[in-house]
C-alpha cells in the first residue's frame, strides 16, 4: 500500500524554513537523486515533502571579494558549465564532471550532496582542500560550517540539524593556485574508489601552499596533514613530489573492503596524489 504524501512547494527561503519547523520529519527536494535512492530502499519516508525548487535566491553562482558563491541548488551541471566556476575554482567543476551522467548532473545539486555526505562523493575532497564554508539557516537563526571544522561527521553523516536548510557553500580562493583532482572508479563517473583534490601555491619554485585531501576511503574525506606540512617551503621537484605521495599513502586511513585490499587502496592514494600534485604543479605555469 502507498501512503499519501505532503507536498509543499515555498516559494521562498523564509516560507521554507517555517514548513520545516512546523514539520520537523519532513523531507527536503532538491535535485531528488540521493532522495529517490533512500526512499526506494525505505530509509526515509515521504510523508512530507518541502521542495525547495520553487526557492529562486538559492541558485545563483558569483565570485565577489576572493571567494566563490554557490547556491544550494546549483546544479552538478551548472557548476561544470559555469563560466565563473571554470575562471576561478576548476578544481570544482573537473569535480562535477565525475559526477555520473549528464542527466543526473542536470538534476543533483551541490546542497543535496553536502547534506547527503557520502564520503565517495566527488565534492568532498574539493570542499576539504578548499576549507568551504557551508551556510544553513532554521526559521530562527542561520549557521555556518567549516568543511574541515566537523561538518563531515560521520558516514553519511554531516552535522546539518534537523531544522536547517543548506543554503550556500561559500569558498575562499588564492589568487594564483594550481588545481588538481584525480579519481579512481570501478566505472567512469562511478563513485570513487579513491579521489584527491590538490591545490599548491608556490615562490620561486618553492611550495608557499599545499592542501591535500583525500575521500572515498574513510567515512569522512580527510586531510593529508603530515603531507601537506612537507611540502611546505620544498621545490616543487618531481622526487618531492614522489615523497610527498608516499608520505600520504602512509597516514591516510582505509576502510576495511570485502571487495577492495587496504594494501591496493593505500597504494592508490600514493598514485592519486601523485598524479593531482603533478597537475596542480604544472596548473602553476
């Protein structure tokens, strides 16, 4: 038997967060990609439904004073095509390029994925070298996160509130950066195996900045602290480059797979991060 559902549709952020208050189990639609699989598996029930499509002011996608602005329901393949996206953050739209099929990047959004927070997602790693902040607002107050400060919490877990509709991620941009992002899959635009996101700054050939973060193997993405550290006043030479790889391979925690070695795995986080700091290294000239 199907039981009946709810449906509201605001028609703005404010109406929204109201519904939500008044209806505490509801369910919020955006792009209905990661909704419709937990639904499907009865996870979650749709009894009420708040679809936030009607909700204009969380679409936009600007660059204003060093940082990119992205609405919660930014499309997948609205961040790819995104002409402000490509000029100042293409870390984030090769990210979106993984991202399954052309159809479902017309219809996830980056708001959905945040709060859905599948640890082999390929915003993640992007979110964590980049330090994003993401912004949610309750029909009494408004929050912000840090990526890198608790906001992925656990598998499929972030620490968005039952209460709170993710309304923007806002992310800090370096002025001359080169990008990186590699991504191991059992098939093109699957979820990873293994992806890394890279960003390297550098003086006179010597590293300035490095961030490093690293998804699909933890139930968190993480952070290669020790590597990044590293490579912190080195040249950014192809043996320090090599070392840095190594450095991460050895401190970045694996999940146990029944499908997957830990050896195979770890030993992919050393090539992957090969690989993203070499295209981040030559992003610089």
């Amino acid at each position: 038997m199907i039981s009946e559902t709810t449906y509201h549709r605001p028609d703005s952020l404010d109406q929204a967060c109201n519904l939500l208050s008044e209806n505490p189990e509801a369910v919020l639609l955006s792009g209905c990609q990661s909704l419709g699989l937990l639904s499907k598996e009865g996870i979650i029930s749709l009894d009420t439904v708040i679809d936030l499509n009607g909700v204009p002011e969380l679409s936009d996608i600007s660059y204003k004073n060093g940082f990119l602005h992205i609405g919660a329901l930014a499309t997948h393949r609205d961040i790819e095509t995104s002409k402000t996206v490509q000029k100042h953050l293409p870390l984030l739209s090769t990210a979106a390029t993984q991202i399954a099929d052309v159809q479902i990047r017309n219809a996830g959004t980056i708001g959905g994925a945040c709060a859905y927070a599948d640890p082999t997602a390929d915003y993640p790693p992007v979110l964590m070298a980049t330090n994003a902040t993401i912004h949610s607002q309750s029909s009494t107050d408004s929050f912000e996160y840090t990526a890198r400060d608790g906001f992925f919490i656990d598998y499929y877990q972030s620490a968005i509130g039952p209460e709170e509709i993710i309304t923007s991620i806002k992310i800090p941009l370096p002025e001359n950066a080169g990008y990186g992002f590699e991504k191991l899959a059992y098939r093109k635009n699957d979820r990873a195996i293994v992806n890394v996101a890279a960003i390297l700054e550098s003086k006179d050939g010597v590293c300035t900045r490095s961030d490093i973060s690293v998804a699909g193997v933890w139930d968190t993405p993480l952070l290669a602290n020790k590597t990044m550290e590293f490579l912190i006043g080195t040249e950014l030479t192809e043996e320090t480059i090599s070392q840095a790889s190594d450095m991460a391979r050895e401190e970045i925690l694996v999940c146990e797979d029944p499908l997957i070695s830990i050896e195979y795995r770890s030993a992919m986080v050393g090539a992957l991060t090969k690989k993203a700091l070499t295209i981040a290294k030559e992003d610089l000239s």
